[in-house]
C-alpha cells in the first residue's frame, strides 16, 4: 500500500435550482502514512463518500490535491491512479458470489460511444443535462 494524502482538498457542488452551492468538504488536509489504517465514520452527508470518490478520481476537486505514493493524481484518470474502490455493502446480489458481484459489473461495463462519455461527463461536471 502506498502513502494517501490529501491538501488543502475542497469539494462543492454547484446549486441547483436557486438554492446555494453546497460545500461539502472544505480544506481537507490528512496523510496516511504507507501501512496505516484509516477509519472514516460521520452522520450521513458529511463527505465520507465524497472523500473516497475523490481518491478514486470519480470525482473531481473544487480545490487542493489528492497524492498517492507521493505523487500527484488529481488531475489523473481512475485507471491510471491504481486505487479500488469498495462499497460498504459486499452483498449487491446476494444470490451471487462475490466473484459474480464483480464479474456481473464487468460485463454491464461494455464499450460507450464518444456521445456517450460526453453526455456522461457533462452530467458529471455541469448542472446541465443533455438528452
């Protein structure tokens, strides 16, 4: 395992609707040493997931960096910052195995159009959609 740190990491949303951004992380700065073992526990919608998701480039920082193994990933895709994910429940569909949990995502995975991956990544990025 490697060393995980976050600087100066900051995460909001943009409003919707007429409402205020929503500032969910603000200013995180940690370190995970290599072999340390980290617990992240809070109320719902305080930024545990968010933290996580920004770690695994699912999710983009407003501001700060995240490093891993002292080296830079913010600004790198998921597939190139050699970190998994897990979510908390094992059991997506309990009659299956954990290898058919895994695999049954691998195939829905499938290969997406240009049109696609840009429909997704406005989504992802803007308030607006594109139907």
């Amino acid at each position: 395992m490697a060393e995980v740190e976050f600087q100066n990491l900051r995460k909001q949303y943009p409003p919707r609707r007429g409402a205020a951004a929503v500032e969910v992380l603000r200013g995180i700065d940690l370190q995970i040493k290599d072999g340390e073992f980290l617990l992240l526990v809070g109320p719902s919608g305080c930024g545990k997931s968010t933290l996580l998701r920004l770690l695994a480039g699912l999710e983009t920082p407003s501001a700060g960096e995240v490093l891993v193994g002292g080296r830079t990933v913010t600004n790198l895709p998921p597939s190139r910052r050699d970190v998994a994910m897990v979510f908390q429940s094992y059991a997506l569909y309990p009659h299956l195995s954990v290898a058919q949990n895994i695999a049954f995502g691998l195939r829905r995975s499938g290969h997406r159009g240009w049109q696609q991956q840009l429909r997704d990544w406005l989504a992802r990025n803007t308030a607006f959609s594109i139907r």
